[in-house]
C-alpha cells in the first residue's frame, strides 16, 4: 500500500510539474507577442456571399501590412490593386491561406505568424527576422477558375510530371541501343565488295 501511495503522488508530481511548465510557457508567448498560429478576422462582411474564394481563384485585393507594433511595412491603398492567384504562391503563405473562403467586397484582418511570413531571416530592412505580420484586406474582385482552367491547373503539372521521365527513358533506350549496335568491321566490308566484282 505504502509503495502505491509513493508511486502516485511521484505521478501527481510529474503531472504537477507538467501543467506547470505549460501555464508557464502559455504566460511567456502571451508576455512576448508571438503569435504561433494564423488568424483571420471578419472586419466587414457583404450581405450576400454567394462565392467564395477558393483554391485557383484570381482576385484583386487591396492590402496594408503592418509589424504588430503598428508600423507599416507595405499598402496598395495608392497603387492599383494586387492581383493574387491562389495556389501560385504570388504572396506570403500566411496571407494565400487568409484569402481562402472570402468573398468579393469582404474585409478581413489576418495576423500571420512568423513562420508563414518572412521566417527568421525576415525582409531587410524593413522586417525583422521571426517577425508577426498584421494583414488587413479588402477584395475588390473574385474570378473563379473555368473548368478548362482548373483541368489545366490539375492536370497538366502531373502530365509534365509523367511525359519528363517517359522523354528521359526514350532518350537513354536510343542511346544504348546505338551504342550497343555492332558496325561493320572494314575487313567484312571488304569481302562484300570482293563478292559483288
């Protein structure tokens, strides 16, 4: 019994000590700021949504991005829109995956960690490294991608995927084959001749 009683309260312990260091760490990430996942926030909504954005989508945005003290790094607010092509990489992946499942005239306001910003090296000289961004958006326009357009999308990088090997194989069965293929040595050439006079 007594052996029982010493193995539990050494597992109370150990649990003790474990939801201590996570409240701990829980306080630390809230005292530095870090934000460790993405977050969308809805600022204005249009009374109908019927389309949503979606991978493939174009739209047009525009954007202000700050550091999380405030400071601006970048806006279009005076240059034409941003043309964003979801899937294609075009911007930061923190604010791709943000423009997924918004619709034409919506307002969001993202904040991005680190790791799906700019990462630890950050964009000098105007981000720092392992730097939170603050992303607010509104969508100007939403064009979806026609059926032809998604098939192409879809289908042709496996197509490239398929044809690049198959072209590599051909190549190298032609070039064995051709250096495998015995010429005619001249002394066989020279008998031919001798059979024809």
């Amino acid at each position: 019994m007594g052996a029982l009683f010493q193995k539990f309260t050494m597992e109370t312990r150990v649990f003790l000590l474990l939801v201590a260091a996570f409240t701990c760490g829980v306080a630390q990430v809230e005292e530095n700021g870090a934000v460790e996942e993405l977050q969308v926030e809805t600022l204005v909504k249009p009374e109908t949504c019927s389309v949503i954005s979606r991978m493939g989508d174009t739209l047009q945005i525009h954007y202000t991005g700050k550091l999380m003290d405030g400071k601006v790094i970048d806006s279009s607010l005076s240059r034409d829109p941003l043309v964003v092509e979801l899937g294609k990489r075009t911007v930061i992946q923190g604010l791709e995956q943000s423009l997924v499942g918004v619709c034409e005239g919506q307002k969001i306001k993202a904040t991005i960690p680190s790791h799906l910003a700019y990462g630890k090296k950050g964009y000098p000289p105007t981000i720092p490294g392992d730097a939170a961004l603050e992303f607010e958006v509104e969508v100007i326009s939403l064009s979806q991608q026609t059926p032809w357009q998604k098939m192409v999308n879809d289908v042709f990088p496996l197509l490239c995927l398929a044809l690049v090997p198959t072209l590599l194989g051909l190549v190298g069965l032609y070039l064995y084959k051709k250096a495998n293929s015995q010429k005619p040595s001249k002394k066989k050439a020279k008998d031919k001749k001798s059979k024809k006079k």
